[in-house]
C-alpha cells in the first residue's frame, strides 16, 4: 500500500540492482545517519497545510482510522527496517494530522526512541525528561508529558539517555504504561514511533502491544530484504500498511495545484 508520498530527499543515491537502496553496513546504517537533529524537516501537517504532502497525512489518517473494512485501530506504531526512513518525520506528522480530526479524541504521541529521540524537537521543545525517566521511576508520568500548540495533542517524549534503554523497552513498567493509555483512555489514539523492531529487538515487544503497525520506507533507499525480514518478525497481520517516504512527488504536486485552482474556480 502507498500512503505517503514525501518530498524526495537528495541524501541518497541512485537506486542499486539488488536492492531498493545504497550501501549499508551491517545494522543498515548510511555514512551520514547520525545527523537527524539538526535538520528536522519539519511538521508540514501544520506549516504547509495546504500542500500536496500534508494532504496525503489526511489520506493515511482516513486509511488507518477509518477503514473500509474492519476494526477502527487506537494505538498504531509507526517503525521502519533500518536508521533514518523517516519513521518520526510520519510518526509526528500522522500524530498531528490525527489530533486535528473532527470528533472530540486527544492524541497521545509517545517517542519510544530512548537512545536518539526527536520527536519533541520537532515540536520545538528543549531536551528533556520523558519515557526513559519515567520508566526508570524518578518522575511521574504526568511530569514528562508536553503539550505542543497543536489542538488535542500530547506528546511523551523520549527523556535523557538511559543506560539500559533496551531494558527499559521491554520492562513490565513499559507494558503497564501502553496498558493503561490504552485501556483508560477510550476516546484517545496512541501513536508510537518506535526504532526498528529488526535492529532492536525490544521493540518487538511493543508491537505485540498495540492494535497495528505502519512501516516507513525510504523510496529507493530501504533494502527490499530488510523489509521481508521485518514483516516476518513483526508479523503480516499487525501490518496495516507500508507508507513510502521521500517518493518524488514533483508530478503529483502540479497536478495537484492545477486541481485545487480548478476547484476554486468552480
Ligand atoms: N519526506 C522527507 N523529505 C525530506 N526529508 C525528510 C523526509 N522524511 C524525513 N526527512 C528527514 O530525514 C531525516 C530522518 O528522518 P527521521 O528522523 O524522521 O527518521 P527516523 O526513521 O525516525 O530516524 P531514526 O531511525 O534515527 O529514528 C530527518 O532530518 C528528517 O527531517
Ligand atoms: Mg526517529
């Protein structure tokens, strides 16, 4: 399934014979990787409401929590094969989009990157406390949680790197907090942006906790056998789909603008 179609990204090369993407090391990491912070592309749902790219979050809101067929998801993990795929970019962003519907639920975003979190600089706030403290029992939970400008949105930040992060992943004390914002919240989403299931083998764990699974592909980058190696650890039917990122949408985007030009003229 194609939901996203993200802006292309010039970070990576051209597509190679055997595979959707460039060459890697052995955990799938490119030169380069450890770069995210610093250039955040962003919350475009709300800086570029209007454009081609935020309207496909709409597109893959309405996929996932209004399906054609079958149950309604509350809490979804957004995670990807490898480093980099874009797995916060769309974690935040579906977040956001998710919050802005029209019925009355709040959405919780919860960063369960403990060795590298970003998503709450994307909501433009400093480093500080969130799962990894809270799960290391020295703050409550109601301490970590920050409330970004975005209407019924809550974010759960990532907090300060742990020793243990993997530990702190698969703890009792992590099932108990997906438990509970999923059972005494019933009017609430849980997004989770959640570090590869396939590089991390905690991560798993958290799968098997929530109602399904979205993975992020890098058009063009993310190894096709990275890929079959992570539905077979996560399962097809937790699966709801595969969003792909940094897809060119140059074409789409005219199109779209003649559309919409089209559409007001009406
Ligand atoms: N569609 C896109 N177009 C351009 N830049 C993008 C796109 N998606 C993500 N990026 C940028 O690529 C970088 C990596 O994205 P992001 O941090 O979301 O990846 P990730 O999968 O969460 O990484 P990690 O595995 O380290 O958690 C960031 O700088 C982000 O702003
Ligand atoms: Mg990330």
């Amino acid at each position: 399934m194609k939901f996203f179609k993200g802006k292309k990204q010039s970070r990576g090369s051209e597509r190679q014979p055997e595979s959707l993407g460039q060459d890697k090391d052995s955990a799938g990491q490119r030169p380069g990787d450890k770069h995210k912070t610093e250039d955040v592309f962003g919350i475009i749902t709300t800086e570029k409401p209007g454009f081609f790219e935020a309207d496909q979050f709409r597109v893959l809101r309405t996929k996932l929590f209004f399906p054609a067929s079958g149950k309604r998801p509350r809490s979804i993990a957004v995670t990807g094969a490898e480093v980099g795929e874009g797995k916060s970019f769309i974690a935040a962003n579906l977040a956001v989009c998710a919050a802005q519907n029209v019925d009355d639920r709040q959405t919780l975003l919860i960063d369960c990157d403990m060795r590298l979190p970003t998503i709450h600089r994307m909501f433009g706030f400093e480093d500080g406390p969130g799962l990894s403290d809270y799960l290391s029992g020295e703050i409550p939970l109601s301490a970590v949680l920050r409330k970004p400008p975005a209407d019924k949105l809550t974010i759960l930040p990532g907090g300060r790197l742990p020793d243990n992060p993997s530990e702190l992943l698969s703890s009792t004390k992590m099932s108990l907090l997906l438990q509970e914002v999923q059972s005494r919240y019933e009017d609430r989403y849980i997004i989770i942006d959640l570090p590869s299931p396939r590089l991390i083998a905690e991560a798993e764990l958290v799968v098997r906790q929530v109602d399904c699974v979205i993975i992020v592909v890098s058009y063009g980058q993310t190894l096709t056998s990275h890929v079959n190696e992570l539905i077979d650890i996560i399962g097809k039917d937790r699966i709801s789909g595969i969003v792909f990122n940094r897809f060119d949408t140059s074409m789409h985007s005219s199109l779209y603008r003649m559309y919409k030009k089209f559409i007001r003229r009406k």
